[in-house]
C-alpha cells in the first residue's frame, strides 16, 4: 500500500462531475412510440432455447419484444445493423451516455463512425426494481457476456454453450458466414433481466438473482434496419453460476411487431453521425 498524502481526505471528497451530461441528446417521442406501439401487431415470433441462442429481424419503425417464459431467465443481447455487421451495438458508449443500467426512453447506441440509436427501450416492465441496497440494477451494459475463453483460462474448461459461443452460432445461421467468420463480429451485449452492479468494498463485478419472473418484458423500438441475436444465458436467472449446465435454464422469446401505417407520421429514422472523419488533418 502506498503512503497517503497529508492531503488525501480533501482530494476523496472532492464530489465528482459527470463525463457526458446527456441533456442534449436527441430526445425520443416517447407518446408517439406509445401509441405506434399499442396499435402494433406481432409479425413474426421466435424462441431462443435454454442454452442456445436465436436470431432475427427488425425493420426500422418496427418493434421487437423481448419475454420471459417459463421461469426466470437472462438475455444477452447483440444488435447489427441489418447488411452491415461493421455498424453494431456499442455497449461501453451506452454506458457512459445513460449509466451502468438501461431502461425506458433510454437508446442503444451504435458504434464508430456511426454512433446513433439503434434501439429505443419503450418498455421495461422491471422499471420499478431501480438500484438495490447492493448496488444492484437490472438490464445492464457492463458486463461483456459469458465465453469459453474466460471458462478456460481459470478454470481450464472447453465449454460451448456461453453465450458467446451461442451468439457465434446464430449470426452464422442468420448471415450464413462460418463459425469462425462470424465469431468477429459477436460483441458486449446488452445483458437483459440481468441483475448486476460492483462491490463497493472491492469493486468486483457482481451479480444475484434476476427479478425477472415470466411474462416480464422489455420492448424496443427498431431506428435502424436490425439484426438481433439473444442467447438465452447458461447462467439461468444468473443467482448462482454461469458458463455451465447446472443452473435451471428457461426459454426467452422474441417478438416482432408491426405498427399500423401511418402510425409513426413525423419520425424519421436517425441519420449518420455529423462528425467530418478528418482526425484533424
Ligand atoms: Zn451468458
């Protein structure tokens, strides 16, 4: 331990300030998702199997709705830009715009050069769950997503069956790409029903049992033409374990849905990232 300076209470309590003020961000119509959305029919329904993962599609001006069923289950999450993988979702850069968790009228922000919405949320029906006395929040953009890799350097595993290796397999069953092509382009997720947050005392990634409970959804609004992949987590409801086959695993669905025409008059899909690529030269 190093020596603190005669200074070191007044540096502590020097009360921080937020690195990206978010109050000017575009704001979303949430009344006119609303409304869009309650006239809005299921178009196409898909379930990713515990263990595995499922893919699909979203037009822009569409909605998809993520469900629990079953039991209590979380999602990882990975968001393409529909016909350019190279356009996908930026977790890091979701987290330093809205924070550690994400919920209703909060967006799913893509990557470099284009970071503009992917996804609106437009409902969350774990809202009321807020942070709990541990720190803890649900929907979160901190965790990466589980993987062999991690599974083998620390405990020497060959497993198959995180959700990176799900999410590998969908995107090469929705693109046709091979496994190892696809593997690329799978990234940090969006951790769905996920309750997660840091110790305060080490600052170690934690995570306890989701609150989730079936028939617990959460809804998003599609910006741009998506490619989406959930992997129904290994983890289960994430109380115990993860990268294994002893936890109690349930099925997510995925529903798309179309709102009426007309209903979305006065929206227009985001437009690239104003920024001129010069890098200063
Ligand atoms: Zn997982």
């Amino acid at each position: 331990m190093t020596q603190a300076p005669p200074d070191a209470d007044a540096r502590r309590a020097i009360p921080p300030v937020i690195c990206y003020p978010n109050d000017t961000l575009p704001v979303p119509d949430m009344a006119l998702y609303a409304s869009a959305l309650a006239g809005a029919q299921v178009v196409s329904s898909v379930l990713a199997p515990p263990r595995e993962a499922c893919h699909f599609r979203v037009r822009a001006g569409q909605f998809f709705r993520i469900t629990s069923v079953d039991g209590p289950q979380v999602g990882d999450l990975n968001l393409w830009h529909d016909g350019d993988l190279t356009e996908r979702f930026y977790s890091g850069k979701t987290r330093a715009l809205h924070g550690t968790h994400v919920s209703t009228a909060e967006r799913l922000w893509s990557s470099f050069p284009h970071l503009r919405p992917m996804a609106t949320i437009v409902e969350d029906t774990l809202g009321w769950y807020g942070i709990d006395g541990f720190g803890g929040s649900v929907h979160d953009v901190i965790g990466t997503r589980c993987d062999p890799y991690t599974g083998n350097l620390l405990a020497g595993t060959q497993y198959h069956h995180c959700c990176h290796s799900n999410l590998t397999r969908a995107l090469s069953d929705a693109t046709g790409l091979p496994l190892l092509e696809a593997e690329p382009h799978v990234h940090d997720v969006l951790n769905v029903f996920m309750c997660t947050g840091f110790t305060r005392d080490t600052g170690q990634y934690f995570m306890k049992a989701s609150p989730v409970r079936p028939g617990d959804h959460l809804t998003l609004f599609a910006e741009i033409d998506l490619l989406g992949a959930l992997s129904a987590c290994p983890g289960g409801d994430c109380s115990a374990q993860h990268s294994s086959d002893s936890a109690a695993c349930f099925p997510l669905q995925v529903e798309v849905l179309a709102p009426a025409a007309g209903a979305l008059q006065g929206w227009n899909p985001p437009v690239a990232n104003g920024y001129n690529r010069s890098h200063g030269r």
